[in-house]
C-alpha cells in the first residue's frame, strides 16, 4: 500500500473519529440532563476501559500487550486514572451546566495549554509562535465566556467547568504522553479509563443513592453508544493513528470537535449555533493551529532572533 494511500486511510479513520465523538458530546449532553453527572462519566469509562483491555490482551487488533510491573500500575493508578476522572467529572458537570458546543471549544483549546506548559517564554521565533498562538485562543475563551458574564450564575459556573475541563484534559494528555514512553499509548487509555471509573464508583454510587437513576431503553442506548462509540472504538482509531505519525499532526483534527459536537447537538437537542460560538471557533482554531505550524519553514527565518 502506498503512503499516500495509508495516509488517506488515516485521515479518514480521524474524521471519522472526530465525528463519534461530536455524538458521544451529544449523547452525553443529554444524558446528564437526567442521569448523574458523575455516574455518566464512571460508568463509561470503567467499561470501556474494560472492553478496550479485553481487546488488548486476547487479540493483536491493536498491538501487542505489555504485562506491567508493580511501579508501572502505581504510575497508572496516580497519573493516567486520577487525571482522567478529574477530568471526566469536570467534562460531564460542564455539559450538565452549559451548552455542548461550548464545552467542546474549550476542549479544542486544550492543545495550547499543552504547548505552553512545554516551553517557557523565550527571545525566539518558536516561542513567539507558542505564546501569540496562546493569545488567540484565550481570546477565544474570553469571547465564548464574555456572554454568561451578563446571564445567569448557573451558565458562567458551566463556563469555567468547561475551561476547567480543558485545562485537566491538556494534564491527562501530558500525562499520557509521559507514560506512554513507557507503556504503549493503547494500553495507557485502556488502564486510565478502567481506573478512572474505579477513582469515581464510590462517588458515583453515592450520586444514584441520592438522586435515583432512570433505567430505560433511551439512556441505557445512548450509554450503550457513548460507550462504544465514544469510548472504544475512537480511542482505538486515535491511538492507532499516533502510531504512524506525529502526536502534533494528529492533534490537528482535535479542532474539528467542536463543528462536529455543534452540528450533532444543534440537529438533535436542537442548540443553536450563535455567532458568538462560531467567532471563538475561529480565534481558537487559528491558535491552535499557529501553535502547531513551523514557522522558520514558512517564512525561511532561523528560530533564534
């Protein structure tokens, strides 16, 4: 198979990707509507992280499994699972709280977060790159909060979960990036959503004994398909795309999720898309996108000034 080929197979698996998880967004959005915002999040990733473990250890679909020893789960346990229910809890609360278009532009943020905490400022082209990158995409952030600024309490507090969400989504993945020099990146989500749910049970548990909990064909389908759909199979693609090329490169359709969670919720929760969403769109997927351009390639200048 030729390059060009593979890397058509690859980019389509991504769009593909970006799309399962735009409805997982959806799904979830209306889930927590009704359902536990904990208890959303827990359940997922405590069987997906099963399933894709499952999958792991008794088929090569995805790799090769990596026995781990003592230290390792200890890392798992600490850096992979506890960053990740942080983050899930905050995902599911954001989406309880404000729109899911919302939320997902703040996770489309989260690669420049990410840059930034890799590099301090510095008198270079590289740096300049990084830090005005950053500026345009927290102008972005400041345009999608400026209007709860003006409206309810409840609707600035599902603002700042949201940005909180994208702030422990860039931890998870710098997270994730430190222990996949050591375990192989499939194996690092499969073990951080299993224990992420196991971090979460006992919360979660207490969460259906206060609140109740509605079991019907509805939610246990779109559970059914968050878990899959959202969990498994996109994790699967995703990872397997980091396989053959750079993480900055596949990072690059992370900008897609909020298109794609703002066209899924608007067509079936039936949110409008405002163009205060799609201005912060704009700034903050130039950011991200200037952040991860080279520029001394572009315009033919050396990094250093």
């Amino acid at each position: 198979m030729s390059d060009k080929k593979n890397n058509s197979i690859i980019a389509g698996g991504l769009l593909f990707t970006v799309f399962l998880w735009g409805g997982n967004n959806a799904g979830t959005k209306w889930l927590v509507a009704s359902w536990p915002p904990v208890w959303t999040g827990c359940v997922r990733f405590l069987v997906a992280g099963i399933v894709l473990l499952l999958i792991l250890r008794f088929t090569r679909l995805l790799g090769e499994f990596q026995p781990l020893t003592s230290p390792l789960y200890r890392l798992l346990w600490w850096r992979g699972g506890l960053a990740l229910a942080a983050y899930i809890v905050t995902f599911c609360w954001a989406l309880k709280l404000t729109a899911a278009s919302h939320v997902a532009l703040y996770l489309g943020a989260s690669p420049i977060w990410v840059l930034l905490a890799e590099e301090r400022p510095r008198f270079n082209l590289s740096s300049l790159r990084r830090y005005s990158a950053a500026l345009l995409a927290v102008t972005g952030v400041v345009v999608l909060f400026w209007p709860a600024l003006h409206t309810a309490k409840a609707s600035l507090l599902g603002e700042l979960f949201g940005l909180g969400a994208s702030l422990l989504w860039a931890n998870y993945s710098w997270q994730a990036r430190m222990l996949s020099q050591r375990v192989a990146g499939v194996e690092v989500a499969a073990h951080s959503m299993w224990m992420s749910g196991v971090w979460l049970l006992p919360l979660g548990i207490f969460e259906v004994a206060k609140q109740g909990l509605v079991l019907d064909s509805p939610h246990l389908g779109v559970q059914a398909f968050c878990i899959f759909f959202g969990g498994v199979i996109p994790y699967a693609l995703w990872n397997s795309a980091l396989r053959h090329w750079r993480t900055s490169q596949v990072m690059l359709f992370n900008n897609f999720i909020p298109l794609s969670t703002a066209t899924w919720v608007h067509f079936t929760l039936g949110e409008p898309i405002t163009p205060t969403f799609c201005t912060a769109m704009i700034l903050i997927i130039v950011g991200v996108l200037m952040g991860q351009m080279d520029w001394s390639r572009i315009f033919r200048v050396p990094e250093s000034f």
